[in-house]
C-alpha cells in the first residue's frame, strides 16, 4: 500500500477514535448532570442542606404611657375625650458575649456517579446579654434553625439555666423573658444534627459588632477549605483525626461569617467524562511512538491494526466509565487499565513480535495511557502532565529521527566519510 494511503489510514482511525471519544464524554456528562440534578435533592431530603446557622437575635420590648386625645359626640354634643394608652417599643440589642462550639463528623456517600459530603454536626452555643437599659421590659429571643427541614436530635433551649419546650414555627423558636436594669440572661441551645458541603456560622447578615467571641471547632478530617466570604482561624491544632480550629475576638467589626468546606472526593462521572475528552491526546502520542518506531525497524503495520489498537485504547475509557458507578474508583481505574493493556499486548504480539508487544508497546501504553489517566486525579496537574509529556515524546521522536534522511524517505542517513585527496584519487 502506498505510504501516503497508509498515512491517510491512520489518520482517519486517529479521527474516528476521536469522536467516539467525544460522544462518550458528552454521553457521561449527561449522564453525571442529570443524576446530580436528580439525586442531591433527595440526598438532601435524607441527610439535609449546608448549614448556615445564625446567632440568635435578641430584641428589648417595653412600654411607655400615652395619652390619645379623640373628639366624641354624645346627644348632639361633641366633646374631647383623653385616653391613657401604652404604646409599644422595640429595638434590637446586642450579645455581650457568645461561646460557640462545633463537632464535625464526615460522612462521605456516593449515589450513582457522585459523591456527596455529608457530615454530622454536634453544635452547642452559649450567649450572655446584660441589660443596660434604665428602664424594664421584656426580652424577646429568637433562635432560627439553619435548615427549616432539618432533623435536629436532642433539641435543648435553656433560659437562665431553665430548660424551655419550644415549638418551632417557620423555622425559628421564640422565648420572651422579662429584663430588669442591670439584669444578665444566658441563653444555652444544643442538638445534634446532618448537612452536606459546608458549615458556617453567621454572625449578622450585615455588619456587625462581635464582642467576647469565642468558637471552637473540631473536625475528624484533615483536608477542608474555607468558604468565600469567612473568616480565617485565629489559631489551627492538629489533633490525631482532624483539626482543632479557634475564632477567637475580643472586639471586632465585620460583616463576614464563620465556616469550612468540607473535603470533596473525586466524582466519577465527570472524571469519567474528562478521561474521555483528553484521550486523544495519549493517544496520538502513542501512534506516534509506534509509527515511528514501525518504520525505523521496517515492521508491517497496516491502520487496520491501528483500528484495533485505538480500540483497545477506547475500551479503557469504556470500562470505566460503566463500571465507576459499581465499585470503587481505585478498582475502576485498576481493571480497566489491566484489561486495555491485555488487548494491546496480545495482540501486538501477534501482529508484530512478543518483544515489541511487551517492551515497547506495554511500556509506552502505561505512560501514555495509565500515567496520562492518573493525572487527572491530582487537581491542577492534568496541564503540567501534558506538557512533560509532550516534551519528552518530542525528545524520544528527535533522537530516533536524528539519522533519518527525510528527502529519501523514511531511510537512515549514510555515514559521512572524508573525501579522498587528490594524490589519492590519482592513484
């Protein structure tokens, strides 16, 4: 066959692959949104929603005498009449001081192609406000839950030291308590309850005066990030499962909350889904290193065979993106290498020799293919992977094209020798 036709050949196997590649990827993430869209709903239902729990709002309510003056008739007579009402006042006060502590226990689930990052949630929170009005009244507490469709076990509001049976109403409970000058009231809530993705604890939706602030966290995992718009620790303890993380304020004006994100792990489908969209690439590294390879030691490699071998290739991607959802990634990754590597061995020791098939081929499938597919679990590394590879390779296919004579075709170059002297050439 003409080397130009050949050439053609296994570009159009090179292309073809590529858009079986691309129908998967697309086919996967599909896949992965819809399941993603369907299925966090009722994880949620289940287990519940980030939480973003709030500090309680105290209001001091009291009244002051008014007199309402009104015109009244009576037998044809209009007179004035004085009425001695209350009228009503309110406004909002600050906590003096706040203990807050937090436990978190992760919770991983995967359903289908995703994994969520649930958590468990112990929280315990102490507040103390001292009346500094000179004037009695009543103090109005509201206590808001961060998920009104949460679950929250052993549910506890005490007062004062005196435990209070709330009923909740649109997500909130409410106490009111009467206040004399100078009087202190602590407030202590506490339960037990689930989310997912992040916990924050959100001091004032605006901006507001934190004063003897204290929270405490503690996690049994060892990764985790802060949400946009948080706060830094004041101070980080590693313990033996997780962290021991402090915010700790004497005084301070802000208008950001307090929280973390819990650790993600990597969600099948979309790496299914990226494995798939950046497979032609290892893949056009390796038929260059056959090819090259081919032509040097004059092997007789029709595109026919490279048909095969780009679908020993595909059958990786294949593999694991039906099988992700069935057992571990790690397994996935492993028997789907192991199965892709078997095709291209065997039966490259067919149609070439069982030396290339388990030297070179082996080995640069598990660069170019395997080493490649591991990239993609280390996040931010996949573009640096590409490129050493593409250096390399570039390397490899100089050295071993160095000698070759490319006017004459796929020939090696002829070793120079000196010119014979012209004394010689006489002789």
């Amino acid at each position: 066959m003409n080397q130009i036709l050949r050439a053609l050949g296994v570009v159009g196997v090179f292309c073809l692959a590529t858009v079986a590649w691309l129908v998967l990827g697309a086919v996967m993430t599909t896949r992965t949104g819809s399941q993603s869209s369907e299925l966090r709903g009722k994880v949620a239902d289940l287990w519940g929603q980030p939480h973003a729990q709030a500090g309680p709002a105290f209001g001091f309510e009291w009244t002051t005498p008014k007199d309402v003056s009104r015109m009244e008739t009576t037998h044809g007579v209009e007179r004035q009449v004085v009425e001695h009402t209350l009228e009503a006042h309110q406004q909002d006060v600050s906590i003096a001081s706040t203990r807050v502590a937090a436990d978190l226990h992760l919770d991983q689930r995967l359903k289908g192609l995703m994994w969520y990052s649930l958590y468990d949630v112990a929280f315990r929170g102490g507040w103390t406000y001292v009346h500094a009005a000179p004037i009695a009244g009543d103090l109005r507490i509201r206590f808001k839950f961060p998920d009104p469709a949460g679950v929250y076990d052993g549910f506890r509001f005490v007062v004062d030291g005196q435990p209070h049976d709330l009923r909740p109403q649109n997500g909130e409970v409410q106490l009111v308590t009467p206040v004399q000058p100078g009087q202190k009231v602590d407030l202590a809530v506490q339960y037990k309850s689930r989310g997912m993705d992040e916990w924050r604890y959100v001091v004032d939706p605006n901006v507001a005066n934190l004063k003897d602030f204290e929270l405490a966290m503690t996690t049994d995992f060892a990764e985790f990030d802060f949400p946009p718009s948080t706060l830094s620790p004041s101070t980080r303890e590693r313990t033996a499962s997780g962290w021991k993380l402090v915010w700790a304020f004497q005084q301070v004006v802000t208008g950001h909350s307090i929280g973390i994100s819990t650790p993600q792990r990597i969600q099948p489908g979309q790496l299914a889904a990226a494995l798939s969209f950046s497979a032609p690439v290892s893949l056009l590294f390796f038929f260059l290193l056959v090819l090259v390879l081919g032509r040097l030691r004059g092997l007789d490699i029709h595109p026919i065979n490279y048909l095969f071998l780009a679908a020993a290739f595909f059958a990786f991607h294949l593999l694991f993106a039906y099988s992700v959802d069935h057992v571990t990634i790690g397994v996935a990754f492993a028997l789907s290498s192991a199965v892709s590597i078997f095709l291209v061995v065997s039966y490259l020791r067919l149609v070439v020799s069982p030396r290339f098939a388990f030297v070179e081929a082996a080995l640069a499938q598990l660069v170019y293919l395997v080493g490649f597919s591991l990239a993609h679990f280390w996040d931010g590394f996949t573009g640096l992977t590409v490129t050493v590879l593409s250096i390399v390779t570039l390397f490899l296919l100089m050295q071993m094209t160095g000698r070759i004579r490319w006017s004459g075709g796929l020939s090696p170059r002829p070793t120079s020798r000196p010119m014979p002297d012209a004394a010689g050439a006489a002789g």
